[in-house]
C-alpha cells in the first residue's frame, strides 16, 4: 500500500456537452517511478491528469492520493502534486521570477530565494530572471512552466506533453532533469504522443486509448512481450515468390528489395526457428549475403494496440 | 486556512494595479474629478444647496460610492476573467486554496484598489470644495463593505462572461444607469412621486445614501437600510460564488 502513491479507480467522466471522456479508469502509480501515459489525441490524457490535480472535475469514481482522496482532502493531495500542463498559458506581462515566487504562495509556502535560484539554474533561466515572460521563446516558456510546477517542491510531478514544441537538444536536458528528480524520489507522470519519449524515459507504460485504459506494464517487460523481432536476410540473387522448400516459414519477401526477405520471431520464445530457417535456406539453393535483425520499437508495440482495440 | 496563499493571491492583484496605473487609478480619478469640476463647481453655484449642504459637497459621497463601485467591481472581473482567458486561473484552482481563500484574495485586493480611488477623490474634493466628514469611521467602514460587495458581484460576472462583450455587458448597461439614477446628482424627494417610487428599487440608490449619511450625517434613506442592502447583496454575491466553486460552473470543465 505504502508503495502506491496514487490510486485511480474506476473514475469515468462526461464532459457537459454529453462526450465519454474517461470510462471507468482504474490505474496505480507507484512511489519513485516514471509512469509514460501514452495515447493519441483526444484518448483522455488531459482529461486524467486534471482530475487527478482538481483542475477538472470527475463523473464518478474516485482518486487517492497517498491513500487520501483527492476532492475531500485537497489540501493535502495538491500540496504534494506539481503540474506541468500542456498549453503554455502564463501570465505574459510578468517576469520570471515573480512567476516562480507567486506559484511557491499560492501553495502556502513562505518565499524561498534558494530554491527559487536552483530551479531556475537548473533550467537555464536564472539570467532570464527578471525579463517578462511575453520576451521568452517557446521553449524558453515551456520550462518556467516546469520551474513553477516545482515551487512546492511536489512528491509527485505531472507532465503533460512536455516536449511540445520543445527542440531536440532540450528535451534531451528536460529528460536528464526529470530523471535527477527521480533520483531524488519524486514520482514523474508524464503523457505523450512522442514514444520516443516514453520508450527513453519510463519505467512502467499505461495505454489510455479512448477513455480507456488499454493496457500497463514495465516498459521492459512490454517491449518483451510484446517486441518481436525481425530477422532480414539478403539473399545473393533477388527472389520473385518464396521456394515451396521455406513455405513452412513465416517468411515475407521485402517489396522494395527483393533481394531481402524478412523473418519476424519472437525473440523470447524457446524455439525461434532460426536455425531450422537456416537450414532450410541452404536446402533451397539460396545464398546468403547479409544478415541483420531489428527489435520492433515501442511505437510499433502502440500502433499494433491501438489498432487492436479499433477492431475488437 | 492557507494564509500566505490568500495573501498571495491578494499580493498578484493588487500588484497588478500598480502596473496599469494610469489605467486603473489615473484615469477613473479624472474622469470622476470632471464631473464635481463641471456639475459641483461650475453648474453647482447656480444651484444653490440641498438641504444644508452646497451642491458642489451634495454630490461628492454619490460620485465617491460610483467610484467605488465601478472600479472594484472590474478590478475583480477582469483580474478574474484574464485569468481565465490565458489559462492561468489553474494555477489557483490546483493549489491547495479553498473557495473563500481564492474570492478573499480576489476581493481584498478589488477592494484596496477602488479604496485608494476613493481616497484620493476625496482629497481633491477636499481641495475643491473644503468637505468635511461627519462620521469618518462610518464612512470608511461602509465604503470598504460596499467595495467588497461589488467586488464579489463583479467576481461572478467575471467567471461568468464568455468573452470580452459580456464582461462590459453589466457596468455598461446595468450599473452605470443605475449610478447616475441612484441620486448621485439629485436628491430623491426632487423627483416626480412615480420617479421617486421607482428608484427606491435601486439598489445603488441606497448605497450612495448610505455613504451621505457617513459625509453629512442626513440622507434619503437611513444608515441601518444602506448597510443592509450592501449586506444583501454581499451574501447573495457570496453564495453564487459559493455554487460556481462547488459545481464547478464555468470555473471547471
């Protein structure tokens, strides 16, 4: 128990113009982890991650913060929460630092200078301090919202697409932050549709497709059961169909090569068939050039799901 | 309670002030200055007294209280509804602040700023006209509670307004007639009997009697009504904003 820092359970929600947001959603988060929420867009992650901060309100079910709920003891579960939202909305006309101050009081904390300084070093702010917020670039404002998301110095840190808009070389120094402060033992819930993102960062993966949750599990463990892999082998003389000696094989011939053809295993199985294939091909006559093998990525593991539950 | 978050909130508004200062305080203190200049000086001296007061004194509480009410009514409504328009009012509504500490904050700040409004027409008043105050403390009381109340109208009109057009809907249309038909320029007994009737429907007509009282120690209607229809209105404000924070009515999705 002590271990779940953030229970879901069964909470749905309806928006007022009558759309199924979210249907009886039921989802664990355990203390120190970064959890990836990945979906498409319009799946509910907003929607979650605001009922979850008391941003929005919940149809029905019920959110636990530390074992304590989330709409009769505010206080407390919002102390703990920092939330980086998705759309940049900042107040313009203010400067950096009276951003960062203000956000610390409206959590109730007296001002704290040092902290204020580490954040915005850390974010590479600091000699932006005093320049209003309308001044600073996109990327530039995606990370005083960052800053201010650790005013409180939360437990817990939301992330909502942070690397909207974000150039490569930052978001690689936005992922080296987040995971200091998981060294530092906040848990991190992020959503994204960069699966580059999740697939880098996250310890454990959630699905939401829908308003539902399709599937979770630790990333490794997912991408094994997931991860087939995929053999290419690059034959000497271009094949046009594949020899009656290999038709027992799950054998597909490259369309844009077709000196190659492809053999998708599952790499964790007892019998990957390899050396059966192997044989099979010096049967046939064939002679084998090249050879490489590919792990499907996380992104492939998510179009197959997603494309799962549209059919099912 | 979260103190130091009310007082946050309270800090970022009333800031706010100082950064629009020509807009906020500059410009209702002139525009409230021409009218005792034109109708209490100019205008005023063909007119005499009413009761035992000059007309140029006469109108400086009515002028004072729409000073009041308008400035602390769209100090709270834009500071509310900007907000909302940029998306920072999440900021507020994901912090741990409860529903009197966020409309405390709001209104305490609306209020301080239409009193400074206040308090620097009546120095010039003072200058133009050598006003003095009956009762300063009655005065000063009821126009902090009129202000809190208008703030906290002026909070529901500001969560309510969709866009740009309503939120100038209500000052415009409804309060600014009000003011002027509130017996700012006249008392009510000047009036025809069907006029005289009607405005006793005014809301605002028992306002600025109220701050008149506190000026000149008479007025159309006593104190002990003036401060129970600003206490009216100030509950029934509160208890909108009450449902709006509870239900989440064009504060959440």
């Amino acid at each position: 128990m002590q271990n779940h820092i953030i229970q879901v359970n069964e909470l749905s929600k309806v928006y007022a113009d009558g759309s199924q947001a979210l249907t009886n959603i039921n989802l664990t988060i355990n203390k120190g982890e970064i959890f990836a929420l990945l979906g498409p867009n319009g799946a509910g992650k907003t929607t979650l991650i605001g009922i979850i901060c008391g941003i929005v309100s919940k149809s029905s079910g019920e959110v636990l913060v530390l074992g304590k709920d989330n709409v009769i003891d505010f206080r407390f579960t919002r102390s703990q929460i920092g939330l980086v939202p998705q759309e940049l909305s900042l107040d313009i006309f203010l400067p950096v630092i009276k951003t960062l101050e203000y956000q610390r009081g409206f959590y109730g904390h007296k001002p704290n200078a040092a902290l204020v300084e580490e954040v915005l070093k850390a974010l590479s702010l600091w000699d932006k301090k005093n320049t209003p917020i309308k001044e600073l670039s996109g990327g530039m404002k995606r990370r005083v919202l960052i800053g201010k998301a650790l005013m409180n110095e939360p437990k817990i840190l939301f992330l909502d697409e942070p690397s909207a808009g974000v150039d490569v070389e930052l978001r690689h120094d936005m992922w080296e932050m987040v995971r200091t402060l998981r060294d530092r033992g906040t848990t991190i819930i992020l959503t994204t549709h960069y699966i580059e993102e999740a697939e880098e960062m996250a310890d454990r993966i959630g699905i939401i497709d829908k308003g539902k949750i399709a599937l979770v599990d630790d990333k490794e463990k997912l991408m094994q059961k997931l991860g087939k892999k995929t053999l290419s082998l690059q034959l000497r003389d271009p094949l046009k169909e594949i020899p009656p000696l290999l038709a027992a094989f799950d054998l597909t011939i490259d369309k844009s090569r077709p000196h190659h053809i492809l053999y998708t295993y599952d790499a964790q199985a007892a019998h990957t068939g390899i050396t059966a294939l192997l044989a099979a091909i010096k049967d046939a006559n064939l002679t084998i050039s090249d050879l490489d093998t590919t792990t499907s990525s996380l992104e492939e593991i998510f179009v197959s799901i997603i494309e799962n539950s549209k059919n099912s | 309670m979260n103190w130091i978050g009310l007082y946050t909130i309270f800090k970022k508004e009333f800031e706010r002030t100082w950064g629009v200062f020509m807009q906020a305080v500059l410009s209702p203190v002139i525009s409230t200055v021409l009218y005792f200049v034109v109708f209490g000086t100019a205008i005023g001296s063909q007119i005499g007294s009413v009761g035992s007061v000059s007309y140029a004194q006469y109108i400086v509480p009515g002028l004072i209280m729409m000073a009041l009410i308008t400035n602390s009514m769209s100090a709270s409504s834009s500071g509310i509804y900007f907000q909302k328009f940029i998306g920072t009012i999440i900021d507020v509504l994901s912090a741990p602040l409860s529903y009197i500490e966020i409309v405390t904050g709001y209104a305490l700040a609306a209020m301080s700023r239409a009193i400074v409004i206040g308090m620097i027409i009546y120095v010039i008043a003072f200058l133009f006209t050598n006003i003095s105050v009956a009762h300063p403390l009655f005065s000063l009381f009821f126009a902090i509670l009129t202000s809190i109340a208008f703030a906290l109208f002026g909070l529901t009109i500001g969560l309510w307004a969709k866009d740009f057009e309503q939120l100038a809907f209500v000052p415009t249309i409804i309060l600014t007639p009000l003011s002027f038909l509130g017996g700012i320029f006249y008392s009510v007994d000047m009036l025809p009997p069907f006029w005289q009737n009607l405005t006793m429907f005014n809301p605002i007509f028992y306002m600025i009697s109220g701050l008149r009282w506190g000026f000149f120690g008479e007025a159309d209607v006593s104190p002990i009504i003036a401060t129970a229809s600003v206490l009216i209105l100030l509950v029934v404000c509160a208890i909108i904003l009450r449902w709006m924070f509870r239900t989440g009515y064009k504060i959440k999705s």
